[in-house]
C-alpha cells in the first residue's frame, strides 16, 4: 500500500501484514494517520530488480567503485521475490563490480528523508545501499 497525508505529499509505502475480514481491517507494519490518501500497489519483480539496480548506479559518486557495499532490503520484498531474492543482489553486484564486497540483510523498514529537505519518514518496500571507498 502506498499513502499520502494529503493529496500534495510524496507517497510513503507500507507492507500489509494481514486482512480481517471480520473487521473489514487491514493491518500494516506502521500507523497510518487517519484521513491519509491511500492507494492499491502491485508489485512486479522485473521494476524491483530493476529498481536495485538503479539505485546501485545513484550510489556512485565521481564513478568510483566502492570496496563495500551494505544492502539493506525490507522483508516485504523478500516476500514479493521470494526465491527471486539472489537476482535483485545479482544486479547490485553487477553495477558495483567484482572487486567490491557485498553484504546484506533484510530489515522491517527504514527511517530516512525521501528528499535533502524532507523530514525522515518510515519507509517499507525498499532497499538502501550503503557504499564506502578508501580515498
């Protein structure tokens, strides 16, 4: 699921953890405020290895190939890729090279801006990569 406070925020994602349809409720990783602009997502495995793979290449600067990379995904994507996991790791690799170091773990979320003057949020459904260099 995706939301927005209002219709002018960037939208935030959230895993759904489960359905009561007894209670006609969902139940979400996070709180969500209530009157928030929700939207229906689906997930495509090709756009989430793709998306690991973009964001491989952002965490480039000056082209410098990084000696460690720490990948951090959110289990709601192991969820979506299940056996598919070692793909999305794959496609990093493949954009950081093969002298670099790769480690990784799956995490509930992350708390980061989603831009450089943004207040941090929670975010589900991703994967942040961490690199370091030696200068």
């Amino acid at each position: 699921m995706k939301f927005r406070v209002n219709e002018y925020d960037r939208p935030v994602m959230r895993t759904m953890l489960s359905v009561n349809e007894k209670d006609q409720s969902l139940t979400f990783t996070s709180n969500i405020p209530e009157g928030a602009y929700m939207g229906l997502i689906r997930a495509n495995v090709d756009r989430l290895i793709g998306g690991a793979e973009d964001s491989a290449k952002t965490a480039f600067i000056n082209n410098i190939k990084p000696e460690l990379a720490i990948l951090i995904s959110c289990v709601g994507r192991r969820l979506v890729l299940k056996q598919l996991v070692e793909e999305e790791v794959a496609a990093v690799k493949e954009v950081t090279g093969k002298k670099s170091i790769i480690t990784s773990f799956y995490s509930y979320g992350k708390i980061a801006p989603f831009g450089e003057f943004s207040p941090c949020e929670l975010h589900n459904q991703t994967m942040t990569i961490t690199t370091f260099t030696e200068c």
